[in-house]
C-alpha cells in the first residue's frame, strides 16, 4: 500500500519533475505550473486554525473554467483590442497582455511572431512547441530550422524579408492540436496582424493554419494550390499551403513536393 506524501515531500516531488524537464500537465486544460500558488494544507496551520477552508480560501487557486472568460466573450474581446491597434508594436503588446485564452495560463511566454514586420511574405504555422516557449519565438526548434532553409533556398529569411508568426500564441500541454475555440478567440489577432503587415503572399505551414484561416482540412490535397486568404474587413490576400517543416522531418520523401511549392511561391513573390 502506497503511503501518502506530506506536503513538503509533494513540494520536493514536484521541484524534482521540472527540475528533469517534466512541465507538462496530462489533462485537456493547461494547469498553470509556473504559476501554481497551492494552499496552505490544514495540518500545517497553527492549532485553532485547522477548520474547513472558507469560500474566500477555497477560491485562491481558482480553475481555468473559473478564471476564463466564456468563448463568445473572449472573442469579442479579442476583437475590439485588435481593432484598436494600429501598428504591429502594439499589436504585440496587446496580444502579450491579452488574458482571454486559456492556453496562456500554462505557458512560459507569449510566442507572438519573429522577423520583419511589413516583409512581403508573411508565414503563419501553428502554435508553439517547447523550445518556442522556451524562447519566446516561433519556429526556432528543428522544425524552424528546416524552415529557415526552406526559405533561404528562395532567398529569404526571418532576418531580411520575412515575418513567421502562428494562429496560437501559447504553447498547447503536450503540444496537442489546439482547439477550434482556442484557434477562434487568437484569429482577430492574427487577422489584424495580416491586415497591418499587408503581405503579398502568406505561406500556411500546415493543415491546423489552413483550417482556422480558410476551413479548409486535408493539407495533401491542398497544398501547393493558391487561394485566397478573406480576413474579416473584406480584404483579400494570396495565401499558399505547405507541409509543416514538422511533417517533412518525419516524412522527407515529399521534400520534392515541398520544393514545387517553394517555387511557386518565389515566382509569386517575384511577380509585379
């Protein structure tokens, strides 16, 4: 039979597993480790005080369904601070500061976008993986390695003419896909950001930014076909499909096909 342990033997458990690397809850909703504040346990509170904790207390550590606003009120609130940016510095700002996904509770840092605002190509993947919570900056562990040389074979890069960002800000537990509701409230954001920047060509790295951008699903049959990118206001923008980095490290025979659609995009970057 398994002992129970005291609370500060869970504390040195816990401090154990990040210690080694373990910063992932298994759960659907992100739990907030950097943030946890657990409360003081009953058999540690000096003698008189060991009662059942208050409705106040029992509120301290409160859930993510407890301290999220609802989707619809999320959304809406996304979109007025969106609205309300008018260049992409404080577009930035706002999405930093901005409290409404729950994804961002259980995340290190907000991974918002890399490169030159205003590049004439615009990349847009799908949410951050570990390193780029880590680093504060999308596509910069394998997978964003292969892109930058995807990009440098068309003569471009993060530094000089392009800007990479994704449809979700904060790092997803386990790197789970996200959710249509947690792709839903960052898509005003990430509108806006397509609206100030004006890309001429936007490059989706994979099925998740095609389906919250366009509703299209199935990236092998979709990729490597331009269609139009519509954004709330009404404004159109070439948007071009391609296998995520991620999936042609795992599957490098459809490099072939990636390096067609890389093609195709230089043509249409190159074009008057």
């Amino acid at each position: 039979m398994n002992t129970p342990l005291n609370p500060d033997e869970a504390a040195a458990l816990l401090k154990w597993y990040v210690e080694m690397g373990v910063d992932d809850a298994i759960g659907i909703e992100p739990q907030g480790l950097y943030n946890w504040n657990p409360p003081t346990p009953a058999a540690h509170m000096p003698l008189g005080d060991a009662k059942a904790p208050s409705a106040k207390m029992a509120s301290s550590n409160p859930t993510i369904a407890e301290i999220a606003p609802g989707a619809d009120e999320a959304i809406a609130w996304a979109t007025e601070i969106a609205a309300g940016c008018n260049d992409f510095e404080a577009l930035k700002l706002a999405v930093e500061g901005f409290d409404g996904c729950p994804l961002k509770t259980g995340a290190r840092n907000t991974v918002f976008a890399d490169g030159v605002p205003g590049a004439d190509l615009l990349v847009i993947g799908e949410a951050p993986g570990a390193e780029e919570d880590r680093t504060g900056k999308p596509f910069v562990g394998r997978a964003g390695q292969l892109l930058d040389r995807m990009l440098a074979a068309i003569g471009r890069s993060r530094k000089e003419n392009v800007l990479i960002s994704n449809v979700i800000y904060w790092r997803p537990p386990g790197n789970r896909t996200p959710t249509n509701t947690e792709t839903a409230i960052c898509r005003p954001f990430v509108e806006r950001l397509i609206e100030l920047t004006n890309p001429k060509a936007i490059m989706l790295a994979g099925g998740a930014p095609m389906q919250a951008l366009m509703g299209i699903t199935g990236i092998m049959r979709a990729r490597g076909v331009w269609r139009d990118l519509t954004i709330e206001n009404g404004a159109h923008f070439p948007a071009l499909p391609v296998f995520h980095p991620a999936f042609l490290l795992r599957q490098p025979k459809n490099k072939r096909l990636a390096w067609a659609d890389l093609q195709s995009l230089e043509a249409r970057l190159n074009k008057d």
